[in-house]
C-alpha cells in the first residue's frame, strides 16, 4: 500500500522535480535488530539501528544501490576492517554507554515492512567493539550470478557501499 502510494505521488509529479529530488527520493529505510546476549543494566543494548540504501539510475545491462548504516549514533573509531568482492566488514569502538553490550543483529524491516529475505547486513556488538557485515555471499541476480560489492568505504563516519549485479 505504501509503496503505491509513494509511485503513485512520483509519478504524478512534473517530471523535472522528480529529476530534481534525485535518488535520494527512493531511499529505503533499513531497520536493523539488536539482540543482546545478556539483560540488565549494565549490559545496556541499542533498541536498534538504521541502515539506508537507494538504487542508482537504471544503466543498461545492470543495477546497482548504494547503502550506509548508521553507526556514529553508537562508535567511534570505525573503519572498513576486511573487505573481498562479495563482503566487507566495518569495526568501531562502542560509545561508553554500550561498552558491554554484547548481541548480534540484521534486517528485520525495509519502510516499515517485514523483510524475510537473507540479511546480507548484520551487526555484532561484541568485547567493546561494534561490526558491521554487509555480505552479498549467494544472493543472486535476475541472471543467476552473485551479486558484488562495487564499492565499500566510510563518509562522515558511517560505512558505505555500492552493491550490484546483471539485469
């Protein structure tokens, strides 16, 4: 219902605003669970985190998305740590206020709808230090070949990537 209505309102919309909002006004909004290990106050967790991605302008041929998780709101300190074709890894140091958190997570929404796919984003929070896993191991193309990491760096703090594939 949602995502009709958002076509829907692009889609009527002069075609030089639409151009003019860029692909910013198609992000998808990520939520990202975290599931502590331990309870209590001195294992104090983040109720949750946020992930961004937007699809680039259709180039023949392929696709691609570019995504960022929010991590600045919870470390300091992070960096891409190891990265291959099909997977990259930021580390941080947690904040004081979640040094003891210890709990893993993935994707669990996209614009407030169930997501039941792969989580191909996963953080660990874990021995004061915070990853960020964004794996693109056997999610497949409409051609049937795995999907890549084109690009994977940092930007104001927070992890960022390209992903694409064949279309």
């Amino acid at each position: 219902m949602k995502l009709k209505f958002c076509w829907a309102l692009l889609t009527s919309l002069p075609l030089s605003l639409v151009s003019g909002l860029g692909a910013a006004a198609l992000a998808s909004t990520i939520d990202l669970s975290v599931l502590p290990l331990l309870t209590g106050p001195e294992a104090r967790c983040p109720e949750g985190l946020i992930a961004h991605e937007t699809p680039r302008p259709y180039v023949e041929g392929s696709f691609s998305t570019d995504g960022m998780v929010k991590l600045r709101d919870i470390a300091t300190n992070i960096r891409l740590s190891q990265s291959d074709q099909f997977s990259a890894t930021w580390v941080g140091t947690l904040k004081p206020e979640y040094r003891n958190c210890q709990a893993s997570g993935g994707m669990v929404n996209v614009d407030g709808e169930a997501y039941e796919g792969n989580s191909y984003i996963r953080i660990q929070l874990i021995n004061g230090q915070v990853k960020a896993i964004l794996d693109m191991t056997g999610i497949r193309d409409p051609n049937g070949f795995t999907t890549v990491i084109i690009f994977k760096g940092l930007r104001d703090g927070n992890p960022r990537w390209t992903w694409g594939g064949s279309d």
